[in-house]
C-alpha cells in the first residue's frame, strides 16, 4: 500500500542524495495521499529561476482577486530590462518598447525563465511584498523571495543593480571588475545562506497544493499547470526521466558559476502517472562542479523512482 510505496521511495532517495557529488536536496510527495520522501530537503537552497513560480502563483491570485486581468496590456521600454536569459529583450529594443498582456509575460517568464518579462509581471502583480504576501498567508513555509532577477544576481555577486547592466556585457564587465577574492566571498555567504533560499520540502509542499486546487481558483490552477507543461528549459532534468504516459509540470532554476562551482541548479514540478495520480517533485542542488550530465541523470533517476514504486503500488493494489 501506501505505506510501502512511500517507504521504498524513501530508501531509493537516500541512496540517490548520498551518492550525489555535491549538496542536494530532494523532496517528493503524493499529492492525493500526503506521504512525502526526501533527503535534506529541509534546508535552504538557492532557488534561482524557480522564484518565477511564485511571482506567476502571485500573479494568478491577483487575477482571481479581479485585481489584474490576463489580457491587460502591460508596455515594456528599455527600463524594464534586466540581464541574463531575457528573449523579450529583442522585442523592447527593436521598438523601443514593447507592448504585451498580463498572460504573454506570464508565459514568457515560466516557459522560457524570460528575466525581463518576471520581473516585469512581479512589478504589475504589487512588487515584491505582494509575493511574499502571498508566501506568509497561505503558510507555505521555508521559501524566501528576494528583490526579483536584477537585484538578486547583481547582489549576489556584489554589486548593486544600474540599468546601464542591462545593455550589452554590462554586467558582465562590472562583476568582472570585481577582485575575486571579493566575488568568491560573496558567491559563498549566498551558497550558505541564500537570499532566495527555500526547502525542498517548501516547494514540493507548494506545488502539491496548488495541484489539490488549494491555492488558486479552478480556472487559474489549469491555466498555470498547462503553462508549466509547457516549459522549453531544462529538456533532460526532471523530464529526462519521463515515461510514455506520464506528464510533468515543472519549473528549472539555474544559477551562476564561480570557479566551475555553481550555485543553484534545480527542477521543481508535478508528475501525473496515467491513471491520473500526481507527485510533486522538487531537487534542488546548493553546490556542485560535477558535469551537467551527471546532475542531469540524479533528476532523471528521482523520478524513475518515483513511476517505479507507483507503478509498483499500483500492481499491488490491482492484485488484492
């Protein structure tokens, strides 16, 4: 039953986190049954871009609070741009603005981690306080939320956010220009205790939630849930693992590298096994310079457990 599926993905977790090279943190959880699974997954890890999906959870509770529409026109310029991964970006600088929906930004910031459409759609939700608002109320526990994506890379390697970073290598220069000795102590204070830190335990807790319908209403719970099944990063981290049959929600994060050491390398998501049973499932990686291959297949292999002790379960509970 229940009781020995749980127990057997349990086993197979510990082996999977303490054979690891590197800090991880792994959380499982059956979204209809309530068991949960993990290794570590009470600490603090860098989240990176799976922040995203609380400014989208935000976003969609303010649109279930008629305080934001999806099709609202929100105009980008050049002061909404930010750094790193920002495909919008083009768009606002071939126009010199760029005029969109509350939803476009939505989709652009889950399905490709767009930094400059997540902020953007944080900045039209409240800002800042409004997620972590949404955070404290429903009591999903252990999940900070910074400033958003500028201000967070930029502190963590020790500057402070100008909009000149946003242009060309800006950042890139300034951070470069920094003694390394200065970025590696930083780089380091965030890995111990990061500014956007959450449990595993936290995010698996969350996504399970809003799968229950707990959090959202009906309407916006799909709507977010397709979004996310839709996402374009992270081809082989969580789904790499995936069976015919099988669908996965999910969100990546990714963060930066000092040293061939990174900081935040993550996939959080739900897994729906054919007969219509769900598990939410996040592993987070505080640190690690292990190749991309080998984090790659730990994601892979936490859910192939996973399907295996359902589709175990499920064997037994047709056999009685």
């Amino acid at each position: 039953g229940a009781g020995d599926e749980a127990a057997s993905l349990a086993e197979r977790i510990d082996q999977l986190g303490a054979a690891f090279p590197g800090r991880v943190g792994i959380s499982v959880q059956s979204v209809e049954q309530g068991w949960r699974s993990g290794w570590k997954d009470g600490e603090l890890y860098p989240q990176q871009s799976v922040s995203k999906f609380f400014v989208a959870l935000a976003a969609m509770d303010a649109v279930d609070r008629r305080r934001l529409t999806l099709e609202g026109p929100v105009t980008l310029s050049s002061s909404d741009l930010t750094l790193f991964n920002q495909p919008i970006a083009q768009r606002i600088i071939a126009g010199g603005s760029y005029t969109t929906t509350v939803e476009t930004l939505l989709i652009e910031a889950m399905t490709k981690s767009d930094n400059t459409a997540n902020d953007k759609l944080m900045r039209v939700t409240g800002g800042p306080a409004v997620v972590r608002r949404f955070i404290a109320d429903r009591g999903l526990g252990a999940i900070r939320f910074y400033e958003g994506e500028r201000a967070l890379q930029s502190r963590i390697a020790g500057l402070t956010w100008s909009q000149s970073y946003s242009i060309g290598d800006g950042f890139y220069r300034a951070r470069d220009a920094l003694p390394l000795s200065v970025r590696r102590g930083l780089f380091n204070r965030y890995i111990d205790d990061p500014y956007d830190g959450a449990s595993p335990t936290a995010i698996a807790g969350t996504l399970a939630r809003l799968k229950r319908g707990e959090l959202l209403s009906p309407a916006s719970t799909a709507r977010l849930l397709r979004i996310m099944s839709d996402t374009r990063t992270g081809k082989n981290r969580l789904r790499g693992g995936i069976k015919p049959g099988w669908t996965l929600a999910h969100k990546t994060g990714t963060g930066q590298v000092l040293d061939g050491v990174q900081a935040g390398y993550n996939d959080i998501g739900i897994i729906t096994a054919p007969d219509g049973r769900s598990y939410a499932v996040a592993v987070m990686i505080k640190k690690t310079s292990t190749p991309l291959i080998v984090r790659m297949n730990l994601m892979n292999e936490v859910v192939r457990s996973v399907i295996e002790s359902h589709e175990t379960s499920a064997g037994a509970r047709l056999s009685f």
